[in-house]
C-alpha cells in the first residue's frame, strides 16, 4: 500500500512539473469557456432562426443584450441637433389608439384646439369594431384624425407613422403573450423603436405612458418588461417623459370574459392609487404642451390609496356592477398556468394576478431625481365619486384647454425668475452658456458659439475669439456675446 502512495506521489510531482493539473478539470483545456454553458453560446453564436422575432429582422437574443443593442444616444445623427426647450406640440402620433388609456388620448388631443393632427396607429386598422371607441372618434373627427397601420415592434412602420410629427405618445399596453408578441418585443424593443425614431425623424418630445406597478426584475414579465421598457426610452430619447398611472377605471372600462361579473381579488390588501382614465389622458395631453413635464418622470395615482379589494368593490359599485371576492393565490396561479393552455385568449394569466403582489402608489420624490406628481403639471386628479358623478352626467366637468392659462402663469412665472437670476449672476461675473439650437445648419454656425457645453453651464465672462462665418450671410437672431 505504501508503494502505491509513493509512486501516486511521484506521478503527481510529475505532472506538476509538466505543467498539467494533478486535480480533475473537465474545462482545464478551454479556460475561457469556464463560466459558459451550452445556452449562453447558443445565444453568442445562434444557428438557427428563433421561434419569436417580433417584427425585427436578424436573431433574437436574450434581454441582456438590449445592451448592446440600443443606439448610442451620446452620438448625435448627422441631422441632429436637440432642442433644449422642445415647442408645444401640434402634430401628435399615438401609438395604442384603439387601447383603453390611447382611444381616450386620442379624444382629448382632438378635443384641444392647439393640436392641428392627430396621427391614431392600430395595428388592424380594418378591423375596428363598429361601435367601438376609437370609431366613434374616426366618426367624430373625420378630418383631424389619421388612421395609421403601426406595430411598435416593426421600425419601418414606427418610422413611416412619425414623419412629420413633433409628439410621439407611447400609450401601447397588452397582458396576455403569445407567439411573435412578447412582452420584451412590446414594451422593451417598441419603447425602443418609437424613442428612437423620434430622434430620426426630428420629434421634440417623447411621452412613454406606464403603470406605477412597473418594476424591475419583477417575477411577472408584464411588469418587469414596462420597466426595462422606460430605461429604453430615456436611454435613446434623454428628453423623454414618462408617465406612471396608478389602474385605470372608467365608465367604458374593458372587462374580460367572465371579469365583467365577478373578480376574484387575489393580493386584496395590496395598496393602490386608482387613476380616472380621463385624468390619466389629461395628464398626456399636458405634456404635448409643457415644458415643466420635459425629462421627467410623473407617479400620476389617484388622489386616495385603498387597497386592492376595497378599489374593486367601489368601482363595481359606481360603474358595472359585479361580485367582488378574496381568492387564493395558489388556485389563482394553477388557473393562470392552465388558462392559456386551453382557451385561445385567456381571460387573465399569471402575468397578471403578479401585476397585484407590490402596492402602486406614487414614489417619493425626495428618493428619485426628476421625479414628481400632478402639482408638476399643475392638474388635480378627481375621486372615484366625482368621476362616477361626472360619468352619469350629475356634474360638468371642464374643457381641459381652458386650464391651460392656469399652467401657462405658473410657466411664465418660471422664467421670469429664470431672467432675474441670470442678470443677477452677471453682476457677479457670471454669464449663463447660451443654448439655442436649432436643426443642422450648413453655414459652420454650430460649430461655434451656439453648441450645447454639457460639462460647463457657466462661465466667467463671455465667450471669446468667436465670429459668424464669412459665408454666412443672414446671421441668426441671436448674436454671439
């Protein structure tokens, strides 16, 4: 025994001495592959085609390469130049139109007097139903509505449906995935077409509605997705706003197979802020119009938090009726795994009883940068009560552009203590970097004093050495200090 511990020894030192391992290894002949399996090389070096590619050409990897996949937004396109005060919006293109939350954008953009165009983008656009809301709109406003063919998840569609508009509203929403419609494909590489294409076709806002259960890395891909879905969008378009509605209610609220009468509550004591669909559609259209909403992010809940079962049972009891009831998650989750197994369009999925687990109240703000609420965009949110006495027509409710002197005042009250700050600071020596930039110009006048200094907001003194063009014949309006 002892013979073959010495010879065992021996062979090892050997082998030590040879370089080789005297321990078993089984990648020791390919160290880079160490930490790579047979799925992640699939998804390096694909072979085959995948079963899902939503609208987009070449392979479909995995979400962690939406990393490398997104435009850089440091580098600006040729034709690019971003406009640090985009102007109100006139023409406006809403992706989602026949959704809930779009039809009612739709409404209230061709109801404002400022909008010149409305852009609606469906993806069957010739199978509207007769009576539905987004008809009744076509119906009402044959000559300020455009009927447009978009899935946000085809780039040339996106791009066809946003040329020449100066909005682009992201209002699009699904629960249920199927094949070539994932919830990444949607709200991740849509967000990220449509944000995009803003900048290629010279949109100067961006709105990217949201729901404020959107949470990263959530065990629900609805909610994870939305989530990624707003990274993409500031990621491409840094002027972006995003909007967080808490669920929406309303009169004409889309119930789902058997949800129209009962509504098994699962997570009944999750906490909620519902939002009026009319309020939520408010809130959009302000941002076609405010500067205060540009490159920020907006928690627009309702004005009270309830619980999950308690919303449920008062928008049952001021809208549709209908039997609202505790259920338990297990069955919940079964069902949910069973339903789109079984039926062709399931009624609900597990996606969607997840939705409940975390309360969709508002953040705080003191927490997050650029964060803020309705005071931002100087609106109030109505109840549940005043909205259902509104509904049945027991109260008026406000043509929403006469509002708009009361956000206009707290707008031009802004600037002018922007003014009086700026001449107060030049008394001390320090001049405010001038930031007017217009689309690309031919002429070399960019390339002066009028680009934009990231890094260096201030100066000391006026900039030096710096003289339009001999070419330029008509300089711009604004002189070079």
């Amino acid at each position: 025994m002892r013979r073959v511990i010495r010879q065992s020894s021996s062979t090892s030192s050997a082998l030590a001495a040879a370089g080789a391992r005297s321990f078993w290894d089984p990648y020791g002949h390919q160290q880079e592959s160490m930490f790579l399996d047979r799925k992640d090389l699939e998804q390096m070096y694909p072979t085959q085609k995948p079963k899902t590619t939503g609208g987009e050409y070449g392979y479909a990897r995995g979400m962690h390469w939406a990393t490398m996949l997104v435009p850089n937004p440091a580098i600006r396109l040729p034709h690019e130049r971003r406009r640090l005060n985009p102007r109100p919006a006139k023409r406006v293109t809403v992706f989602g139109a026949s959704g809930y939350l779009g039809a009612e954008v739709v409404r209230e953009l061709c109801e404002h007097p400022a909008i010149e165009k409305v852009r609606a983008c469906t993806r069957y656009p010739t199978l509207i139903p007769a009576g539905s809301d987004l008809d009744k709109l076509l119906q009402q406003y044959p000559d300020k509505i455009e009927l447009h063919e978009c899935d946000v998840t085809d780039r040339i569609q996106v791009n066809v449906a946003s040329n020449g508009s100066d909005t682009l509203v992201f209002a699009v929403d699904f629960h249920n995935e199927y094949a070539n419609n994932s919830h990444f494909d949607v709200f991740v590489t849509g967000a990220q077409n449509v944000s995009w294409t803003a900048r290629s076709v010279r949109a100067e806002r961006v709105i990217f509605c949201n729901g404020l259960d959107a949470t990263f890395a959530s065990e629900s891909n609805y909610v994870d997705m939305r989530a990624r879905g707003e990274d993409a969008v500031g990621a491409n378009h840094p002027d972006a706003t995003i909007l967080r509605f808490g669920p929406l209610y309303g009169k004409n609220y889309r119930y789902r197979g058997l949800g129209k009468f009962i509504y098994p509550a699962v997570f009944p004591n999750t906490n909620v802020q519902p939002t009026w669909v009319v309020d939520a559609a408010r809130a959009v259209v302000r941002a076609t119009q405010a500067n205060r909403a540009i490159r920020y992010k907006l928690d627009l809940g309702g004005p009270l938090t309830v619980t999950h079962s308690e919303m449920m049972r008062e928008m049952a009891q001021r809208f549709h009726s209908r039997l609202v009831f505790p259920a338990q998650l297990s069955i919940a989750r079964f069902l949910a795994k069973l339903l789109p197994w079984t039926t062709p369009n399931p009624w609900f999925d597990d996606n969607w009883i997840l939705t409940w687990e975390l309360d969709q109240t508002n953040r705080r703000s003191t927490l997050f940068d650029r964060l803020a609420t309705w005071d931002r965009i100087c609106m109030k949110p109505h109840t549940m009560a005043e909205a259902a006495a509104i509904e049945r027509g027991e109260a008026e409710l406000r043509p929403f552009h006469e509002t708009d002197s009361e956000y206009l005042s707290v707008e031009a009250e802004e600037k002018a203590a922007m003014r009086e700050e700026e001449e107060k600071a030049k008394s001390y020596g320090v001049h405010r970097a001038k930031a007017e930039p217009g689309f690309g110009r031919k002429d070399g006048l960019e390339m002066l004093a009028q680009e934009i200094y990231p890094g260096q907001q201030f100066r000391v003194r006026p900039l030096e050495g710096a003289k339009y063009p001999d070419t330029v014949k008509n300089p711009g309006p604004v002189n070079i200090q």
